[in-house]
C-alpha cells in the first residue's frame, strides 16, 4: 500500500523526486528497544509534501522571518472571517481550522513487529500547504519519545532537502513537543511534532519565502488541538 501511493507520486511529479534517497534514521534506543524503521512514516509525509508544494502558483506578497505562533487560539467550532473551516478528526481525536475539509489518506503496513498505520491530511491554497500527520504503532512495539520527535524533525528536513533554521522544546497542552523551522531555496517550514501518548503527530504549514504568511500560521497551529 504505501509503495503503491509512493509510486503514484513519483510518477505524477517525477521532477520532484530526481536524486530522492530515503533517509536513514539513526536513533538512540534504549536497551531492549525494538530496531523498527520508523522513518518510512515520515517519507510518505515528505513525498506527499513535495506533490502538493508542486502543485502550487506562487504569489509574490512582502518578505517574512520565521514566525513563532501566538499563544491565542481562536474559538471552537466556528468558521473564522477569512472563511477557514473547523475540521474535526474522529479516529485522529483532533480539530483543527483549515482552509478546507482536508481527505484522509491512510496506510497500513506490516513489519516483523507489527503493523502500523499512517494517516495524512493535506490541504493547498494558492500560495500555503497545510499538513498533518500521525502514525499509530503496534502496541508491542516500544519506542523512546524524544527520539520519535527528532527523527521526525530530522527525516522531514533531510527528505525535503531543507536546512534547519531554529528548534526548540516546548509543551502543548500539556504534551511534549518540538517546534522547528527549515528552508529550502524558495520555501520556509514551520512545523510541530507533538508525542500524545504512543501516538506522533506533525503539523506543517510551508509557504513561500516571501510570503508573509504569520496569519495564517497562527491559525493554523493554534487551532490544532487533541483529546487524550
């Protein structure tokens, strides 16, 4: 299933691919840790990433410097001014505002420790994508949190072929979280990777640099909240 959906996308956008190796992960483990290769959750990301950024007219508005999200979410449930909509994921136990009800794409694979699955949500306006992520592990499978986070910084920085700007740890809600910054020659990234429970979820909204896109980050990740 998922080489089928990886195929699709190079063969739509084969330029987007040309010279794209999957990136290793090398992850510190704790003793008895199981040696999964986590990091193909995260290449689907980063393929699905790069179908949608080159699908997108570029509008050229005033320069930008990486944007840190305001700590003031906008009401629940509400369609704001701009005319974003409130998206409420059951099987994700989130919702988040987006310009658009996004599609579920989900991938189940199987491995010699279980199977897991992937679901993304990916939606473009004319100048953003706007993505989230997660991947559900088999409950015999054993990870270390921390590591899960930065694999998923690093994987994704590497797989868009990006350099890292700022990194920082914080908590959301109360979940430990990373938040980061990357940039590729016409693109900025800003993006979250929070641990609720067994569960990794990444958010990232990528625009382009001389777009000044803070409103709409804000948005975005403030509105982006998980149940338990």
């Amino acid at each position: 299933m998922i080489a089928s959906l990886q195929a699709r996308m190079i063969l739509c956008h084969p330029r987007e691919f040309v010279g794209y190796n999957r990136p290793a992960l090398k992850v510190v483990r704790p003793e008895g840790m199981s040696s999964m290769k986590r990091f193909l959750a995260t290449a689907i990301i980063v393929l699905a990433f790069s179908l949608s950024l080159s699908a997108q007219e570029h509008t050229k508005r005033p320069p930008r410097a990486p944007s840190t999200p305001s700590s003031t979410p906008p009401p629940a449930n509400v369609t704001d001014a701009s005319g974003w909509v409130q998206f409420t994921s059951d099987i994700g136990r989130f919702s988040v505002l987006m310009p658009e009800i996004p599609k579920d794409e989900t991938e189940t694979t199987q491995s010699e420790h279980g199977p897991y699955t992937t679901h993304l949500f990916i939606v473009r306006d004319t100048t953003s994508v706007y993505l989230i992520g997660w991947v559900d592990y088999d409950p015999s499978f054993n990870f270390n949190r921390q590591s899960e986070m930065e694999a998923n910084r690093d994987n994704f920085v590497k797989g868009i072929k990006a350099k890292l700007l700022t990194t920082r740890s914080l908590k959301i809600d109360g979940y430990p979280a990373l938040e980061f910054t990357a940039e590729t020659a016409d693109r900025l990234f800003t993006s979250r990777v929070l641990m609720v429970g067994r569960r990794p979820y990444q958010i990232v909204i990528g625009s382009p640099k001389e777009l000044d896109d803070s409103a709409n980050l804000n948005r975005f990740f403030n509105s982006f909240k998980v149940r338990p």
